[in-house]
C-alpha cells in the first residue's frame, strides 16, 4: 500500500539544511519525529537530492553558503573563489561545493 504524499513543511525544510550536510539520513528523521513530522530516510534522500544537497555527511567541512553567511557575502561568490580556485572545494552536487577548514587560516 503505498502512503500518501505530503507537502514539505517549511520548518522541515529547514531542519534538512541545517542538518544535511553532518547528519546522516536517520539522524535528521529522529530531528523531524521530535518536531513532529513524520518522514523515512527515502524520503529525505530524495528531498534533499532535489534540494541540490549531498546526502554524504562531512565532518570539518564547510558548504559556501555558511562560509557566506560568515563573511556576510553572498553564497555565489564563494562558489565563483571555489570555481575560481581560490578556495579548494569538493563538489558534492551540481550546484553545493564542500571547503575544508584547513583551508582557512586562523590567526590568534
């Protein structure tokens, strides 16, 4: 039998991008469940494939739009150094890079 489909909430839109890029697919369905909602790991895949989200889960990485959101830039511009080959990023879909944190320098 299959289920009925249902819209995406916006608040669960938004757990999968907070969540996606280091949580693995049944962490963010434990996430959803305690929010309320109730979505399989199938399910999360595909909507964070359709997202343009890699379901890889990356520890000590950073998506641009994080980078941007820290720098106070707009996202394509990281993704334009990423492309430029300013920043070394990982493509992990057709349009979300990955950059390492040994690519920034911290100064004390």
């Amino acid at each position: 039998m299959k289920t009925k489909w249902r819209k995406w909430e916006r608040e669960e839109i938004d757990i999968l991008e907070e969540m996606s890029e280091a949580y693995t697919l049944k962490q963010i369905a434990r996430r959803l469940k305690r929010h309320g909602y109730q979505r399989t790991t199938e399910g999360i895949n595909k909507k964070l494939h359709r997202l343009g989200y890699s379901t890889r889960t990356t520890l000590d990485n950073y998506s641009c739009n994080q980078i941007a959101k820290t720098l106070r830039v707009d996202s394509s511009t990281v993704v334009a150094w990423v492309k430029r080959g300013w920043l070394r990023g990982i493509q992990r879909s057709a349009t979300q890079y990955q950059v390492a944190l040994l690519q920034f320098k911290i100064k004390n």
